[in-house]
C-alpha cells in the first residue's frame, strides 16, 4: 500500500518533472528552428522586391533556328577582330587594374584625358557603379525620365535607393526641364538623362541638358550616349555628344556614360566607360573591383578602336537602313497597321502598329524577334525594331507585311 503522503510527493515530483520536459522540447524545436537557414531572412528587403530586368525576347525562343535579332541594338555586322592574336594575351596573368593602354584609347578617340575616364563591365556596371558613389542606401534617390533604360531604376532599387520619374514630354519624348527643377530636392543624387533615349531612340536637346546640370547643383547628372555613334556616323557622334561638357571643366556634375556594346558590334566584350571629372574617377576606382575589365576585353576593345574606320563603315551603313526601313514603314503598304514611325537618332526605330503585342509574337513565329515596348508610357502599342544589316531588315519587312496583310485585304 503506499500511504497518501508519499503518493502527493510522487505526484508533485512528477508534475514539475514534466513541466520540466515540455520546456526542454519547447528548447529544443526552437534551437532546431534557429538552426534552420532561411535565405529570405538575411536578404535585403529591396533586392527581396525587385522586379529583375526582362531579357530581350530571344531568350524565350531559343528554338527558333538561325532567328533574326532585332530585339537588343546591337550592331549585327559585328566587329573587326584579329583572332590569330587571342593566344598571345598571357591569360595566366591579371590585367592592368588601371587600364592604362586602353584608357589610352578611349581618351584619343573621345578627346578627353585618360584621368577623366573610368570603365566597367558594360555600362551596366558603369550606372551601379555612379549610384553607389553617391547614393546613401534607405535615403537617396535617382531621376529617370521615362520612358527609359531599366537598368537605372533596377540599380536604383536593389541599392535601396528610390526612384523619381518625371517623363519625358510625349510625342517629342523631350525632358520636361521645369518638371525635373520642380522634382529636384537634397535626396536626389543622380540624374539619368539618356540621350539618344532608348526605347525613344531620340537625342535629348542640348540645352535641355545643360539647364538641368546648371540647376542640380547637388546632384551627378549622367548622359547616357549609348547609342551616340549612330547620331553622326561621320564624326561618333562629337557634334551632338556632351563630351564636351566635361572636357570643358565647365560642369563638374556631368558624367557621359558610354559603351562599345552598340555601334562597335562587342555586346559580348561587355565594355562600357564614363568620362567625368578626375575627381569622380578618383572615388568611382575606390568601389569597383580590381580587375573588372578582363584582358579578353581589353583586347578585343583595343583592336577595334584601332579598326574605327571599318566600325564607322558599318555604322554608315546601319544608318542608312534606318532610313530606308523607316521610309518602307511609312509607305502605303504598311499604312493600314503601321500608324507612327518615330524618328530615331540611333539603331532602331520605335513604331506605333495595331496589336503590337500580337505583331511581335507573329514576327517571333516567323524567327524575326524584336521587343515589344507597349507597356512604357508614352508607349502605347509600340515595338522597337533593331536595325540589322540589309537582308535581316528585309526579312523583318517581309514578315511584318505577311502578318498585317495588304491594304485591300484589311478592309
Ligand atoms: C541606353 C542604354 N544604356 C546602357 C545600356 C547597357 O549597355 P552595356 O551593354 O554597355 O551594358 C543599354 C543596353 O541596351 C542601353 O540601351
């Protein structure tokens, strides 16, 4: 028999007991869940809501076999390279981390010094590069004027950094000065100004430029001139390029950002470069890595400034093209779907058509790919057309006429 009192002890010796045990699993699962990594807990709120850059279409029809690319401004002519050379590069060695021969370069060919240039991985790197110079993340913000690059606003938000648009004036796709004056305020500390725009494909008036450069005086404001060499082919552009703006030490706030992914046929070098004040370079060489431009590129960018006058060749004639497509598009024979062709300063035209969505996915289906620009504002129902060389714009031409049908038949 087990008297009463030592039953009682039995029972408060076991309460706290499993107490005690139901604390220690309770330990035990939360220990187990600390130890368990959750990626999202650690990534930055900002990089967690970006919307990621969408890929021009091609990547999406990777079975189209041999596709005209007429979705990413490229020039389809390509570059003029020497490959006997590549085995001659010492790739077991670093690069210059300075870049001195190809700064060289840049410089004789943009009539700057070589202290008033800086290159990155694209101009892509070159724009991230300028936001994290000056932008205090959770604080700062940029400008953009829409429609515009994505890259600016994508750079922006995954730096933390908020973006402020004031769009372009439709139509004439100009910066609206009064506008960006108005919207200027301490946080904002970089102005993206591209010119000629993309996907407008117009260059910005100068004076424009040089009003909102006066007026931001606690602000970088960067010309994008990507596409710059297809303005004045004769001349890449000098007459209308803001260079000068910098080279004249009369604003030290503007900042060109430029690249050879365009007129000099290398996308896949992956070589962009700014030209601005020594100083700026000075604290933009602080940030980006040592060795971010890669002997391969160096290279390749070396050879074909060297070639310039073949570059400017295939320019001339991509120019001439953009004349003759933009002409074909306004015919009669295109009229009844083709309602607006912009004029363009660069290698591609924006184009006003009905159902531009539907066109470009018949044109894909024809393995013409080009981009589709309608949801940008001022955009409404617009592609933006690569121009290639003459056989790639012939085969854009064709399908476009067979998917729209001929006037008669649209009636
Ligand atoms: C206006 C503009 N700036 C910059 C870039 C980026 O060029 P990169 O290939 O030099 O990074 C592009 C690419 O399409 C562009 O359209």
């Amino acid at each position: 028999m087990v008297d009463c009192d030592s039953a009682m002890l039995g029972r408060r010796a076991v309460l706290p007991l499993a107490t005690a045990s139901v604390l220690v699993a309770l330990m035990w699962i939360r220990r187990r869940r600390r130890r368990v990594f959750v990626l999202d807990n650690i990534v930055r709120r900002c990089i967690l809501n970006a919307s990621p850059y969408t890929f021009p279409p091609r990547f999406d029809h990777s079975s189209v076999s041999s596709p005209v690319l007429l979705d990413a401004n490229e020039n389809s002519h390509g570059a003029p390279l020497d490959e006997s050379a590549l085995s001659r590069l010492g790739l077991e060695r670093y690069p210059d981390p300075r870049q001195i021969q190809l700064k060289a370069k840049l410089s004789a060919l943009r009539g700057c010094e070589p202290s008033q240039i800086f290159l990155g991985v694209g101009s892509d790197e070159v724009i991230d590069l300028l936001i994290r110079v000056v932008c205090r993340p959770g604080k700062d913000a940029v400008l953009v004027c829409s429609p515009t690059y994505a890259m600016y606003g994508i750079f922006a938000r995954v730096n933390d950094v908020q973006v402020v648009d004031v769009p372009l004036s439709e139509g004439t796709f100009q910066l609206r000065v009064d506008a960006i004056l108005q919207a200027l305020t301490s946080r904002v500390k970089l102005i993206f100004l591209c010119s000629p725009g993309n996907p407008t494909g117009r260059l910005l008036n100068r004076e424009d430029i040089k009003a909102v450069a006066e007026a931001a005086t606690g602000a970088l404001v960067v010309v994008d001139e990507a596409y710059i060499d297809f303005s004045v082919p004769q001349t890449g552009g000098c007459e209308v390029s803001c260079v000068d703006l910098v080279t004249s030490g009369h604003f030290s706030n503007v900042v060109i950002s430029q690249t050879l992914s365009k007129a000099w046929g290398l996308a896949g070098a992956r070589l962009g470069f700014a030209i601005a004040s020594s100083q700026l370079v000075s604290y933009v060489d602080k940030l980006k890595a040592p060795f971010n431009v890669s002997s391969l590129t160096e290279h390749v960018a070396s050879q074909a400034i060297d070639k310039a006058a073949s570059v400017l060749q295939s320019v001339t004639t991509i120019v001439a093209e953009r004349k003759r497509v933009a002409q074909e598009l306004r015919g009669r024979a295109y009229a009844h779907a083709v309602f607006r062709v912009f004029p363009s300063d660069a290698n591609f035209v924006l184009v006003l058509v009905e159902g531009a969505r539907e066109i470009c996915e018949s044109l894909a289906n024809r393995g013409v790919i080009v981009r589709y620009r309608g949801s940008m504002t001022h955009c409404r129902e617009c592609i933006r057309v690569t121009i290639g060389t003459a056989s790639e714009n012939d085969r854009f031409l064709e399908s476009l006429l067979d998917i729209i049908g001929s006037p008669t038949e649209a009636m």
